[in-house]
C-alpha cells in the first residue's frame, strides 16, 4: 500500500496483523526504551522495526538497532533516509539511499473520522472549508482523517532536513483525488514558515499521495534533491 505512494529508488515493507516479516525481534538497546512500555506499544515498536531492517537487507546495509533521537526520529545508518509508520493492525516502513531522495516521510491511520474536537485543533479553517467541499462530494473517504495523515508525514519529511518542529498550523494543505479513482489521490503542503535549504533550494512546499484502502488510509511525502 505504502510502496504505491513514493518513487521507484524507495524500498517499502509492511505487515497487516501482528506478525512481522521474520521474526519481530528487539535489539537489548532497543528492549531498554519499551521496557515498561504495555504490550501492543511493545509489540508494535518490535513489528515496525522488523519492517524497517527488512528494508535496511534490500538495500544492501546490514541490520542495526534503529534507535529514537529527537523528538522520537529514528536514526537511520549513515547513508539513509527513511520512515517507519504504525496504527492498529498496520507497520511499515520506507527507507531510501540519501543520494536518490532528500527525505521522506509515511503514515497511516485507521479509515474513521477523527474523534471530536480533533480536526478544529490540527487544520486551518481554508483546510476545513476544502475537507467540506470534498466530503459534500464523496462523503465515503474520511477527509479529517486523511487532513491529519497528510500533516503527519509531511512532518516525518521536514524534520530530518530542518531538526525543528512543525505545527499543525504551519502547513496548508490542498488535497485532491485521481480523475476517476476516488480512492487515491495527491496533496500540496504550503509551507506557512521558512522552509528547509535542499542543496541550494529553499523548499516552499512537499508534495504527496494517498490512498485509502484495507480499512486504512495512507500518506506518503518523497522529497527530491535540488
């Protein structure tokens, strides 16, 4: 699901259920960080990063422990790029030579509507009038739903190349569906703050693609070199 959304150069494994690819294993440094942590956390931090090493063998790098850094990033070998998402039933993880893409960033989350009060805090009212207009025209797809994912993987995309947070409100997004598939599509993230130098380009927007499907939806951001 997630391999459709980004270029060719990534490589992309997911696992639907609670099995990862082989054996779900943790690292002893890894195993520290979740100690306490309840089960499906435990489980989940096991399933991602089994995906995310699956991905690390495609491209040639041996395994390693994939560790939190700031604000929760993974850190990645030297020579990589990536991202790793979870919700309930679904891990994946994307991972790409840093010479072919700048970043990138993935999500996903279940295909309902975000619970009350949530979409108020994380779009801006231009967001939430498109997310009207879109809903009064194919009401099946969860645009709030699909809003947050969108904000959530052009996060995962800016952090590597600015190490600043972002906020909710410092992105507008435009989303839009495929003529004639309305179950997949693209978005456009206008940067609403000064945005990340790639090479001698300063980025002014990322762009993306979705997809709704399986009961879930996902958002991908590939960011290339200048």
């Amino acid at each position: 699901m997630i391999e459709e959304l980004l270029p060719d150069a990534v490589v992309t494994v997911e696992a639907y259920g609670h099995d990862g690819p082989g054996n779900a294993v943790l690292y002893p440094e890894e195993e520290a960080i979740v100690a306490q942590a309840v089960a499906k956390r435990r489980r989940e931090f096991a399933v991602v990063r089994s995906c995310a090493r699956r991905a690390m063998e495609k491209l040639g790098v041996p395994p390693r422990a994939i560790l939190p850094g700031e604000r929760g990033a993974p850190q990645w070998p030297a020579g990589l790029a990536g991202s790793m998402t979870h919700c309930d039933g679904y891990c994946a993880a994307a991972l790409v030579r840093d010479t072919d893409l700048a970043s990138l960033g993935i999500d996903a989350e279940p295909h309902e509507p975000l619970p009350d009060g949530v979409l108020s805090a994380v779009s801006l009212p231009a967001e939430a009038d498109r997310l009207r207009r879109l809903a009064g025209v194919r009401p099946d797809i969860h645009w709030d739903r699909l809003l947050f994912s969108a904000k959530e993987s052009v996060y995962k995309a800016w952090f590597p190349l600015t190490g600043e947070w972002l906020d909710f409100a410092e992105a507008d997004i435009d989303v839009f569906a495929d003529p004639g598939d309305g179950h997949s599509g693209g978005f456009r993230a206008e940067l609403l703050v000064p945005g990340p130098w790639v090479g001698e380009r300063r980025l002014g927007h990322f762009t993306g693609r979705w997809t709704v499907r399986r009961g879930l939806v996902a958002t991908a951001v590939s960011v290339p070199h200048a």
